[in-house]
C-alpha cells in the first residue's frame, strides 16, 4: 500500500498502456459506443462553471470520523522466490475468483537506453505483440489470444521500464505461459506489421494535430508547459514529435531486433504471479524465467533535466491562439525544484494540504480551489488542482503543484487573478486548524471506501517493485495510523512554508482566443511575464517536421 | 505514443457480449424467516453470476424497486438510484432539461444549505458523480459501509426536498452553457454530428443532443425544471441499488425508513416513442464536413427488435466478421487503407426502435464508398457462414471471461444488474446469454441477419474532412431544400 500522496492524472502502469487485448464491460461499451447515437454528459465530474456569479452560503456541516479500527485489514499475502540470475518471483495468492495475472517487470527502458532511440524504443515494446511471435504472425496470435480469453498488455512503467502483462482463466494458463514464451524469446518483429504499425502511428499523430477536443488541447499545453518550466530542448518537450514523421522514418526492423535483445534479460527482472495460483504454476513461471538470457546488468544511463530556475521569480506564461475556441483551457504550475525526496512524514501532510486546498482533485466541490474558481465565481467548467512529488520522475527531486482551470475568452484577466490570488493565500497563510480536521478525517474515511481485488493489490505491488521498494506488510493500518497523527498544524504549514520558500518556478500555459486587448491586459499583471504567444497553427508546422530544433 | 486502440475496437463487439453473460441463474425461494417493512414486496432472490453474492429485488410501497447484493470483499458501500428521466423525455424548447437538472441535484434542498452534499460526502470520505444519457439520469455514490446511514439521508433528501431557486439556477444554467462550449461546441467533430443528427432524427427525442440545443439551454426555465422534477423524480420513475456489506433485512429496512416518504407518481408515460417512418431516411446520406482530420461515418440499420437476443446475436456477427486468416475487420481494413477503425454494435434505448450500428474512423486519404463496400461486402459473407460449435465455444469462453472479471467487484457487479434491471426489468437476464449461443443454428441466424441488416434500409450519417462533403454550417439550409 502506497502513502497518502495524491498523484496528478496517472494511474500507475495502466495509463501508458499502449497494446492491449482487452474485453470492456456493457456499460463502458454501451455508453463508448454511441458515439453517433446518443450522448452522455456528467456534471459531477466535470465541474461548473459559466459567465455568472453568486454568493454560496456557508458549509457548517462536520465530517463524520468512522471506526476503522473495528475493520479486519489482511495483510498483503506474498511469497518470494528468488531465481537464479538475479532475478524474483512473488506469487500473491487469492483462492476465490478464477483468473490469475502475470506481470514481468525487465529492469531495461527508456532510461538505459540512449535517448535517440525513443521512438524505436517504444515500436519494439509494441511490437512484441503486434509484430507477431513464434510460429504466429500477428493476425494468428491475436486471434488465438482473443479467442482464449488472453489479454495481453505491453507497456513502458512511469520509470521507464518495459513491463508485461498477461491475464487468463486459470484454466488457460498453460496456453498463456506458451504465447508469452513466443512473444518474449521468439518475438519477430514481420517487416508488413511494422509498416501497419507506422501507418497507425502517422494516423494517430496526424489526427492530434488538428486540435479538436480538449484531450487533444490539452497535450499542446501539456507540452508548452514542460518548454516554459524546463526548456524547449528538454527531453519532454519534444514528446509529441516522437511520432512525427522524420521520426518514423527512424524506425526500422534491424533496431528493433537490436533493443529487444537488450530489453529481455533476466538480470534484475521481477516477476509477479497472482490470482488463484498454485506451486505447479509457480514453478512453469520460475522454467520460463531461467530461458530468459542473463545479460550484463544495466542501470539507468541518464535521467530527465531538472527544472531550470529562471532569474527572476515572475509568473512567466505562454499563451497558445486558436482561433475557433470560444473558451480557454489553463494550467496554472508551481514547480519545486528543490523539495528532494520526501519522506513519509511529508507526503501525509502533503496529502492533507492538498485535500484542503483541491479535494479529491477537484471531482467533490466545496475545496478552496473549486469554490473560488467555481462555487464563488462561477468562471470555470471543471477547475482541479494537484500535488506531484515527483514531477519529472524518475528524477525524484523536483515536485510540482498543478492547477488546470477553464475561462471563456472574455473573463481571462479575472481567472488568472483569482486562480493566483487564491494560491498566494493558501502558500502564505496555509490551512487552518478545522481544515486540517476535516481532511485528516475525509482521508481516513476516503480509505474505507475504496475496492481492492487481488489485481489492485498487485498494481500497488507493482509500483513498489519499479520503485525498488517492497511494500510495508502493514499496508492501510500504517497509512491510517499516520494520518490520525497529524494534528499539529503549525507542522503541516511549516513544510508548504518551507517548500515555498525554497523557491518555486510558477509558468501558465492556455489555449484559447483572447483578444489582443486582453493580452496587454494580462501583460499589465504585475509580476507576469508573457514569454510566447503562439498560433496553434505555427506549433503544428513545427512538429510536423520534427519538434524544435 | 498511440495506444492500441486497433486492437481494442475490434473486440468491442465480443467485449459486449462477454459483459452480458452468466453461467447459473436461478430464482431461489424467498426465505421464510426474512422480515420485510410494510408495504415492502419482495419480488426475485437470484444470482445472474455463478459464484456472486446473491441479489435480492424488493419494491416499496410507494414503487420503488429496490435491489440490494449484499457483499463483505470490501468496506465499500456502492448506492446508484437510476430515474427514466433522459433527454429523451424532453421536448423540443425544453432540450437538456435533464442533463441541466442531474447538475441542479447537487446544490441545495429545502432542508440543507448550498454545498451540502458535497460536504458531507467528502466528510465520510466517499466519491459521488452521476451520469445522463438519452435513457435515463443515474446518481452513484461510494462510500465506507458504517456511513450507509448519513448517506441514505443525503441521498434521500435531494430526491424527496430539491430547492429549485436562485442564484443557484442561474449559476448552473452558466455552468451548463460552459459545458456545452467545452464538449461540443469547441469540438469540430462534435459541433458537426450535433447538426447530422437534428437532420437524420428529426422528429424523434433522439433529435438533440443529451445536454440540449443552444437555444433551450440559454432560455431554460425555473419553472420548466419544477416540472420536469414534479413529473419525472417520482418513487415509480426510480430503481435504487444498493451493494455493501450489509445484512439485507437491516439495509432493506433503512432504505425503507428514509425513502418510504418519497411521494409522487410519475405523469407521463411512454411519451418518448418515435413516431417517424424509418422509410424516410432509409437509402439516404446525412453528411457534411468540419475541420477534422479524424472522419466518422456509421451506417444505422433502423430495427424494431428490442430483444435481449439481438445484443447476442450481433456479438455472434462481430466475432464472425472477425474471424479470418487476415485478422480481424478492423485490421484488414487498416491493412486494405479502408479505415483506422470499425466497429459493430446494437444501440440501447428505450422503447423505440434500436438501430444495428457499423462505425468507422477514416483518415483524410481514405474514401467512404470503398469503406462502405468492403463492409457490406464482408457482412454479405460472415451472414452465410455456418455456426459451428467451434464458434461457439469460443463465445462461450469470451464470456466466461467476462463474467470472472464483473464478479470481481461488488460495484462492477452491481452496475452489471443495473443496467440489465433498468433496460430490461430482469436483473437476470444476462443468464439467457449461454442458452441462447448454445441453442442458435445457421439458420436462425442467417434470417436474424437479412433482416436486422437489409442494405435497403440502412442510412449513413458523417462528418468527413473539408471538401469532400458540404461544410456542416451549410447542411441544414440544403438539407431544408431538399
């Protein structure tokens, strides 16, 4: 069980997930597939927000603190084989239920690699399926995974490891155990499938670039961001171009087969078996994980740059035109640079304070953020706010606070005031003695709501492993014992102060339409600096050959 | 990096199927000793899932249909109260009443301040949200199991006790007007299917997007939204789920003590049925164009078969379709340069026809006469292929799949007889999924197949890249026209 701390929008492995064979249920396809034929829309989970104002009454009512004491928490039941190599097994048994999961976590990725080879990097992660394996080419492995019920997912980790994932009925798993040895020792990586591969890849990419949804807004300004925090010739900030085409061009057969040699080796390879598993399926994984070669160990080779301070403290902004927006979307970030690595301690109080300042990220209203930005002044759609520690992993030492908000054209200058003003409030005066009540008791309570099956488990269990960690046995029980102890307030506040007072590096990045006046408007802040206004269309010439330069 | 989504569209059929499934359902007997409150009628005891807790369906005296799956995995607590309250009941001048209203529920009631609810359920640490479709409006709510009490007085009172007044209402209608920038209006893509879809529903409930037209949105009403919760937030209009570690008498007893003086019938029944004649779009193309690169089309295939079976025999069409040397439809199509997606299914709503639908994504490069062809091509194909026991074990297993991952969670399981109880009025019935693969023959499901998918009936709405069709600001003028 991890600590307390609110991560921004990633939910571990699954977020980079990018071959799966997966089966959804009726109500996720029912509602995706309607796409022509009816439409859903939620209020709760994207906010409110509009050209109107007016006055809330005040919330008087208390949490309600539950005893979680009288609850039965098992401990995380794991065993540890150690194979001969210098690599682990962990089976993580659950008797009920009949499925059983596989995860094979390869110490080799992203970071061990040099950078140049990023795009082929992640064709070779993809195709050790999509490339076909053993005897199969990939129409024959997909129809044999498909019609056995086999969802197989490849995948590079937040700490750029190479990582699959293989789940069955139990009754399948001899048939899996035989594909996945394919797919890892036999992996063929065919000439056509790769050109498929491109060609979705070109598609893909063609179609972020016209810009049309907010998800696709928002990687533009995922993007400017990173530029203005770090600089433009910072590994993240060429992340779409990756998939552009002088990149693709890249990307050949011969490399693939070069990386995946390098990326399948057992030395440091952890493995977890869960689900309803016996000592007969333990043992078939351990055969399976003596074939894989032991090569020389590796370690990271580099790291991301880390934030660089600018010389002055201003908010500096880039502000991205498009000119068929008739709102704006906007990340308003204060990188810390010089947070390190916290420690637990730190992370529960970071949890709290950002459970005062933006509940839940936003998603339940009533916190400082949603209630200025929503509540109060009726400016934004769907207004969150997050705490990162560990905003440019696997470079640990610099965090982040990230907050997004909407604002139609006309009310910028008044969003950006707000959003700021409500920052400075929460960073000089820090929270109160009931807030700190509220959400030491919300988060306990957060806690007896949540649903774990074995497979939840083992993501968790995962994360531990990519991070080199095993997990604390006494798992919910510590996290909650933590959290009732924090109640002197003067603590919590003291670690915002000290961490603000380390030095932040605040940027705003929005896509959006605002005129010229507002611009000068938004120029006249003071403290704001305005470092780029960008047409949409001119950051689409530039990646469409390559990124910059 | 993109992800996979070749691979997971082509298994959205078979995925349909699969989460539709159940091995062992039975109606168990009611036992003798359970105490009900009064006016409480149990009506089923089942279990759709070999191996889930068992469900118990019960109704109020006031008629609210109530299913409780007690299950002690977890200390979450899962409580969904579904209303037939989608856009569909709306009318034309009154669109997006019923999204615009889901938002209205988490303000103020006539016995709580503004910001309540949210306060309170933050409080016990639990996570709300809720969800408005063409079909129906749903609140859902997670929380620890010990808060079960405070929760059921929440939820209790905004369905009981809604405040409609302002600045609230006005606010909200802001906030909705927002919304609608956000989702549709800044969206090419979007903002085009909302006029493809006034142009090929006209005169259907079907018409308006869920979140409402322009006009309506801006000029709603206080009054019109009293009415609409007057005539369609009745205890009738309602079905409560609950799933948690509860003892089921205990639960039972405390839905009924706070929801047993919810009053009201709902007043207008079955109003939402389209009346249009389907042969007046049938052979048409209702397309223009946007500033997308991304196209879409789907043919829509009007049928009056509102069946169970139909949702299976679609998957068993899909799987077939899919099942070549060459891989699955949606490869080939890749491969061929046809389309970067494609998929198959049946359309779920209420009381009215439900069109067989066939979608596609196409690049700018690519042409929808050759998409259209090779598909209907292919389905001429896959409709004369026999149904072999190897098929249908394959089915079966697909299934059997599925069903082990529903079975997993308490709320998984619960939203999986949600959808089955509110579509239809059987929890159970995803049970009949095994009988009716086991029993289909080829002949059977050819005659299914001629019908649901006569090429004569079929119409085709798009939104493709600029130049290849009308600019959609221009469409409804010419479509006028015509």
């Amino acid at each position: 069980m991890k600590d307390f701390v609110m991560l921004p929008a990633r939910k571990k492995n699954k977020a980079f997930a990018c071959n799966s064979v997966a089966i959804k249920t009726l109500t996720t396809l029912a509602f995706s597939g309607l796409v022509f034929a009816a439409s859903d829309a939620s209020a709760q989970d994207s906010g409110a927000g509009g050209a109107l104002t007016n006055q809330r009454p005040v919330v008087v009512s208390k949490p309600v603190p539950l005893n979680w004491r009288s609850i039965n928490w098992p401990s995380l039941n794991y065993a540890r084989t150690p194979v001969v190599g210098g690599a682990a097994l962990y089976s993580i048994y659950a008797e009920t239920g009949k499925k059983i999961r596989l995860d094979l976590l390869f110490e080799t990725g992203v970071y061990s690699l040099p950078r140049a080879l990023r795009t082929n990097l992640a064709a070779t992660i993809d195709m050790f399926l999509l490339g076909g394996a053993g005897a199969r080419n990939y129409e024959e492995l997909q129809k044999f995974l498909a019609d056995n019920g086999i969802q197989v997912s490849t995948t590079t980790t937040q700490l750029g490891q190479f990582h699959i994932s293989i789940e069955m009925l139990s009754t399948d798993f001899p048939l899996a155990m035989a594909a996945l040895e394919d797919m890892l020792l036999r992996p063929r990586f065919d000439r056509d499938a790769l050109e498929i591969w491109k060609m979705e890849q070109a598609d893909a990419f063609q179609g972020l670039l016209d810009g049309g949804n907010s998800r696709k807004q928002g990687r533009f300004v995922e993007q400017e961001a990173i530029r203005l925090a770090f600089g433009s010739q910072h590994y993240f900030a060429h992340s779409l171009a990756r998939m552009s085409k002088p990149e693709l061009e890249k990307v050949s057969q011969d490399k693939l087969r070069q990386i995946a040699g390098l990326l399948v080796n057992r030395a440091g390879l952890n493995v977890v078996l869960s689900g309803n598993i016996n000592s007969k399926l333990e043992q078939s994984v351990v055969q399976l994980m003596k074939k894989i070669p032991r090569l020389t160990p590796v370690t990271y080779a580099w790291l991301p740059e880390r934030v660089q301070r600018p010389e002055n403290n201003k908010l500096r902004m880039t502000i991205i035109r498009k000119a068929d927006l008739s709102q704006a979307t906007l990340t308003l970030r204060y990188y810390l640079p010089n947070i390190g690595k916290m420690n637990r301690i730190e992370r529960t109080r970071m949890t709290l304070l950002r459970e005062v300042f933006s509940a839940s990220g936003g998603v339940i209203g009533n916190d400082r953020f949603s209630k200025a930005m929503r509540a109060d002044s009726g400016i934004s759609y769907g207004p969150h706010a997050s705490f990162d520690p560990e905003s440019i992993e696997p470079n640990t030492n610099t965090g982040s606070w990230r907050l997004n908000f909407q604002s139609p054209n006309e009310r910028l200058i008044e969003a950006v005031k707000l959003a700021t003003k409500t920052w400075d409030s929460f960073t000089s005066k820090g929270i109160t003695q009931e807030e700190l009540e509220n959400a030491r008791i919300s988060r306990i309570n957060t806690t007896l709501a949540t649903e774990q099956t074995v497979f939840d488990k083992v993501d968790d269990f995962l994360e531990d492993l990519e991070a080199r960690v095993l997990p604390n046995p006494l798992g919910v029980e510590g996290s909650l014992v933590r959290l009732e102890q924090e109640k002197d307030l003067s603590a919590v506040n003291q670690l915002l102060f000290s961490q603000i007072n380390a030095g932040t590096v605040p940027i705003l990045v929005m896509i959006g339409n605002p005129s010229e006046a507002t611009i000068t408007e938004l120029r006249a802040i003071p403290g704001v600096e305005i470092s780029k206004v960008v047409a949409f269309e001119d950051l689409v010439k530039e990646l469409i050959e390559g990124g910059p330069k | 990096m993109k992800c996979g989504s070749a691979l997971r569209t082509s298994l959205v059929g078979i995925s349909l199927l699969c989460s539709s499934v159940a091995v062992s359902s039975r109606i168990q007997a009611a036992p003798a000793q359970m105490r009900l409150p009064s006016g409480v009628t149990l009506l089923a005891i089942g279990q759709a899932i070999e191996g889930a807790p068992t469900v118990y369906k019960f109704k109020l005296a006031n008629g609210l249909k109530v299913l409780i799956l007690p299950d002690s995995r977890n200390p979450l607590a899962t409580l969904r109260v579904k209303l037939d309250a989608g856009s569909n009941r709306e009318k034309l001048g009154t669109t997006g009443l019923a999204h615009f209203f889901e938002h209205m529920m988490f303000r103020k009631t006539q016995v709580t301040s503004e910001g309540h609810y949210d306060r309170v359920l933050a409080g016990v640490g639990g996570r709300g949200n809720a969800a408005t479709s063409t079909d129906y409006v749903v609140y859902e709510s997670s929380f620890p199991g010990p808060a079960l009490d405070k929760m059921l007085e929440l939820e209790s009172q905004r369905f009981k006790l809604l405040d409609l007044q302002d600045p609230y209402f006005t606010t909200e209608k802001g906030a909705v007007i927002s919304e609608r920038r956000l989702r549709y209006e800044n969206d090419p893509l979007q903002r085009g299917m909302e006029i493809i879809r006034r142009t090929a529903y006209k005169s259907t409930p079907y018409e308006w997007l869920t979140i409402g037209t322009k006009v309506d949105v801006e000029q709603m009403s206080i009054e019109e939204a009293r009415t609409f919760y007057r005539d369609f937030y009745t205890p009738d209009n309602a079905q409560l789920f609950l799933g948690g570690p509860f003892n089921v008498e205990n639960a039972l007893q405390k839905i009924n003590d706070a929801f047993s003086d919810w009053n009201g019938r709902a007043k207008i029944q079955g109003a939402r049925r389209s009346e249009r004649a389907e042969q007046s779009v049938a052979g048409k193309d209702f397309v223009c164009s946007e500033s997308v690169f991304e196209e879409q089309h789907t043919l829509q295939f009007p049928s009056e078969d509102n069946s169970y079976r139909s949702n299976i025999l679609i998957q068993v069409l899909l799987q077939i379709l899919n099942d070549s040397p060459d891989g699955t439809m949606q490869r080939r199509m890749t491969k061929q340069k046809l389309a970067t997606s494609f998929g198959l299914f049946k359309t779920t709503w209420q009381k009215t026809s439900q069109p067989y639908v066939a979608w596609f994504k196409l690049n700018r490069q690519q042409n929808w006469p050759a998409a259209s062809d090779y598909f209907f091509k292919e389905l001429q194909k896959a409709l004369s292929r026999p149904i072999t026991p190897e098929l249908k074990k394959i089915l079966l297993k697909q299934q059997e799949v599925e069903e082990a991952e529903v079975a997993q969670k308490m709320s998984s399981l619960v939203e999986f007889y949600e959808w089955n109880e509110f579509f239809y009025g059987d929890f159970q019935i995803s049970a009949q999924t095994k009988k009716i693969i086991e029993s289909l023959t080829s002949k059977e499901f050819q005659a299914w197949g001629r019908d649901a998918f006569s090429q004569k009936k079929a119409f085709h709405m798009g939104v493709t890249a600029p130049g290849k069709a009308i600019p959609c600001g221009d469409f409804e003028k010419t479509a006028a026209l015509k």
